[in-house]
C-alpha cells in the first residue's frame, strides 16, 4: 500500500488524496472560524459566508473521493467559492484592523487584538486543495 501511494504520489496521481484532504480540513477550520467570528459577535454578515460555505465544500470533498467526475466539476466549483471567500476576508479583516481606534498608526494593539489579518488565508489554501484536486491525476 505504502509503494502504491508513493508511486502514485511521484505519478501526479493524487486527486483522491486531494479530495480527501479538503473534505477533512474544512469542517475543522469552520469550527475555528465559528468561534473566532463568535468573539466578534458575527458583527458583519460576511462573517457568516466560511460557515455557510463549509458543509457543501465537506460534501464535495467526500463526494471527489468517491466519484472522478465530482472531482471534476462540483469540488472546483466549490473550492473556487471557499477561495474566493478566503480573499474577501482578507479585504474584510485588513479594513476591521484599519477601522479600530488608532488603525494602522497603533499596529502593535490593533493587529494583536484586532481580526487576524492572514487568517483568512486559510479558507484561500483550503479551497486551493480543491481546484487542485480538479486538475491532477486520479489514483490508480
């Protein structure tokens, strides 16, 4: 098993290994956006877009696993939404620090105690796993 997957990761042929990544590391990170937006008692709606977004990214994770074609068009899909959100909460977060008293002139307060700037980062790297699911090598 170990000499299958070794041979299908030098292959490029990781697209199940891809989907399942994805489908695992959304729910984890939408718990931890939940609770980090709670602190910010979901002051924007925004705020609420990762969490919408979250199950239906789960949902095509595990279906790419199973079926190629799922892989291929709704996991992208998908991905490509969680993505984009991921860089509109950069947008949002980069405004909620400049916004607090002081802005950027106190950075020091304002981005320790402020939205975390690179945080939405994460929903950007995981939909990147999705569209890259999309694009490489199904398993053998």
């Amino acid at each position: 098993m170990i000499g299958r997957t070794l041979r299908n990761l030098r292959d490029g042929r990781t697209q199940r290994l891809l989907a399942a990544t994805t489908a695992m590391s959304a729910p984890a990170l939408g718990f931890e956006i939940y609770f980090e937006h709670l602190k910010g008692s979901f002051g924007d709606r925004w705020m609420w877009t990762p969490l919408v977004l979250t199950p239906p990214l789960t949902a095509a994770g595990i279906a790419g696993v199973a079926s190629e074609r799922a892989a291929r068009t709704v996991l992208p899909f998908v991905s490509a939404l969680y993505f984009l959100d991921g860089l509109i909460g950069v947008v949002t977060h980069v405004q909620g620090v400049r916004k607090r008293p002081g802005g950027f002139k106190e950075a020091q307060y304002n981005l320790t105690m402020g939205p975390p700037l690179l945080a939405p980062g994460s929903l950007c790297l995981v939909g990147a796993l999705g569209l890259a699911a999309a694009v490489v090598r199904r398993e053998k």
